[in-house]
C-alpha cells in the first residue's frame, strides 16, 4: 500500500508540472498569448442618416438650443439604435467630408436598449445666428426610408435654453448623409474625435452627404450670396445718406437670410445639381 501511494502521488505530480506553464529561462513571467488581431471592417457605426437645416438665433452673447428627436418603429424598418448630430452649417464648404471633432452635439442609444423606439436630446451652443445641420437615424445598418403617407414615425422638437433665442426648421428633411465609424482603427487618420457616451471613449466618425431631396437646395461655397449694390442718391444731405445706407444694410440683411440653401463644396454642388430630385 505505501508504494502505491508513492507511486500515485509521484503521477499527480508530474502531471501537474506538465499542465503548469513552463517558466522563463531567466526567470521571467512568460509573455501572455497575442490578442486576437481585431477585424478590419467592423460596421458598427456605419449607416445612412436622415439631416434638416435648422436656423437658430441666440440671445445677444450666445446661447443654447435642445433637440428632442423621437423615432417609432413601424413596418419599414427594425431596431431601437439610434443617433442624434448636430454640425455647423457650413460643413460641407470647403471640404467633402466632415468628422467628428466638428460636431456640435452628439448622443446615441445605448446596446442595452429595446423598448422599441428612438428617444434622444443633444443640446449645443452657438456664438450668433446661423444654421445648423441636424442629422437623425439608426447608429448602424441603412435607413430604409419612411414610408409613404401621412402616417408619421419620428419627430423633432427644438427648445430655446436660454430664453429669449428664435429658431426655424429650413427643411427638416433634407436628405441623407452617410456616417462612417473609423474607431475600431484610430491609427486611420479621419479627422478627430467626439466622445462618445455610451462607450465613454473618443468616437471617430467621417459624415458626406449623400442625397438632396431637391437639388435645388443646394448652393456653391464659390458662388456670391451678395445684395444689390447700393449707391448714394445725387443730392442727398448726409442725413438722408445715412438713413439711405441704414436701409441699404438691412435689405442686404434679408437678402442673405432669405438664401435657404446648404452651402457646399463645388463638387458636392455639382453632384447634386445635376438630376434634382424631390422625395415627397
């Protein structure tokens, strides 16, 4: 019975040895396995986003603005995974694509949400009046557009902050932007980034346009936007000139306001330009 025991005892022992990882020469902890290398295309992220233009005009010294965006699922689509940007309005001037460190805003939906639906605020400030692209829809996959008819599936409410601001929807739909997620490769050089909430990590994300609903919204960044020249009348006492050159000014005021149109890149404006289209 003793040698048995020996005998039994000595196997376990070697074989916990050979199960045991074999120690370093010098005495070293052995270097951990290679991580496993991460996928090259990962789409998470990527999708076709639905934008509108919105003007906003702060209260003297600057103010904020809140977006509430709500989407319902219907027959069109599936999902709960949604995003909510907001970029300057002038984005797309001088340059085919922007990133994220260009947002005003960001926010998305959380992996562990499933009731069903989109519910998110991005609040940003602006310095003075100007315009605002608003870019709304899934997080990941195309958006398979809304469908038609008068029945409505999401929504977008905006609230003055700070009290005293004004704020106009140009278009609401305006077209679509693509949205490609360059984090799962940080060493790809896209612009910088965005934090992201719910990862709680920097986010890297190159917006172009895709589509224009009317090809007529659109106008080139090299194109004047300039009122009509004003002159003063033969005659005029410098009162009268004055008061002429005050009107002068605001008609030229209205005139840039009334210009509606998202400006762009000339080949961007070219693009869109060439077959006008109008969704609805």
């Amino acid at each position: 019975m003793p040698a048995l025991t020996y005998r039994t005892t000595l196997l376990l022992l070697l074989a916990a040895a050979g199960c045991a990882p074999a120690a370093a020469e010098d005495g070293q902890t052995p270097p951990k396995p290679a991580a496993k290398p991460r996928p090259w295309l990962d789409v998470t992220g990527d999708s076709i986003v639905g934008f509108g233009l919105l003007r906003v005009v702060p209260p003297k010294g600057g103010g904020a603005f809140r977006v509430h965006y709500k989407e319902t699922q219907i027959e069109y689509s599936a999902g709960d995974d949604y995003q909510l940007f907001v970029l300057p309005g002038d984005a797309f001037a001088k340059t085919e694509a922007a990133h994220a460190d260009a947002f005003l805003a960001f926010t998305r939906t959380g992996p562990a949400k499933s009731d069903g639906y989109g519910d998110l605020t991005a609040e940003f400030r602006v310095a003075a009046e100007t315009t605002v692209i608003v870019a709304y829809g899934p997080w990941t996959a195309p958006d398979a557009g809304r469908p038609p008819g008068d029945h409505p599936t999401f929504s977008l409410e905006v609230t003055a902050v700070d009290g005293g601001g004004a704020f106009e929807w140009i278009e609401s739909e305006m077209g679509e932007l693509i949205t490609t997620n360059w984090t799962n490769r940080p060493e790809v050089k896209r612009g910088g980034a965005v934090h992201d909430p719910v990862a709680d990590a920097d986010l890297f994300v190159e917006v172009r346009p895709m589509i224009l609903y009317d090809g007529r919204m659109v106008r080139g960044a090299d194109e004047p936007n300039d009122p009509p020249r004003h002159e003063v009348g033969v005659g005029e006492s410098p009162p009268q000139a004055s008061d002429s050159l005050e009107r002068a000014l605001d008609a030229g005021e209205v005139h840039r306001r009334s210009d509606k149109r998202i400006v762009m890149t000339r080949a961007l404006t070219e693009r869109f330009r060439r077959v006008p289209i109008r969704w609805r």
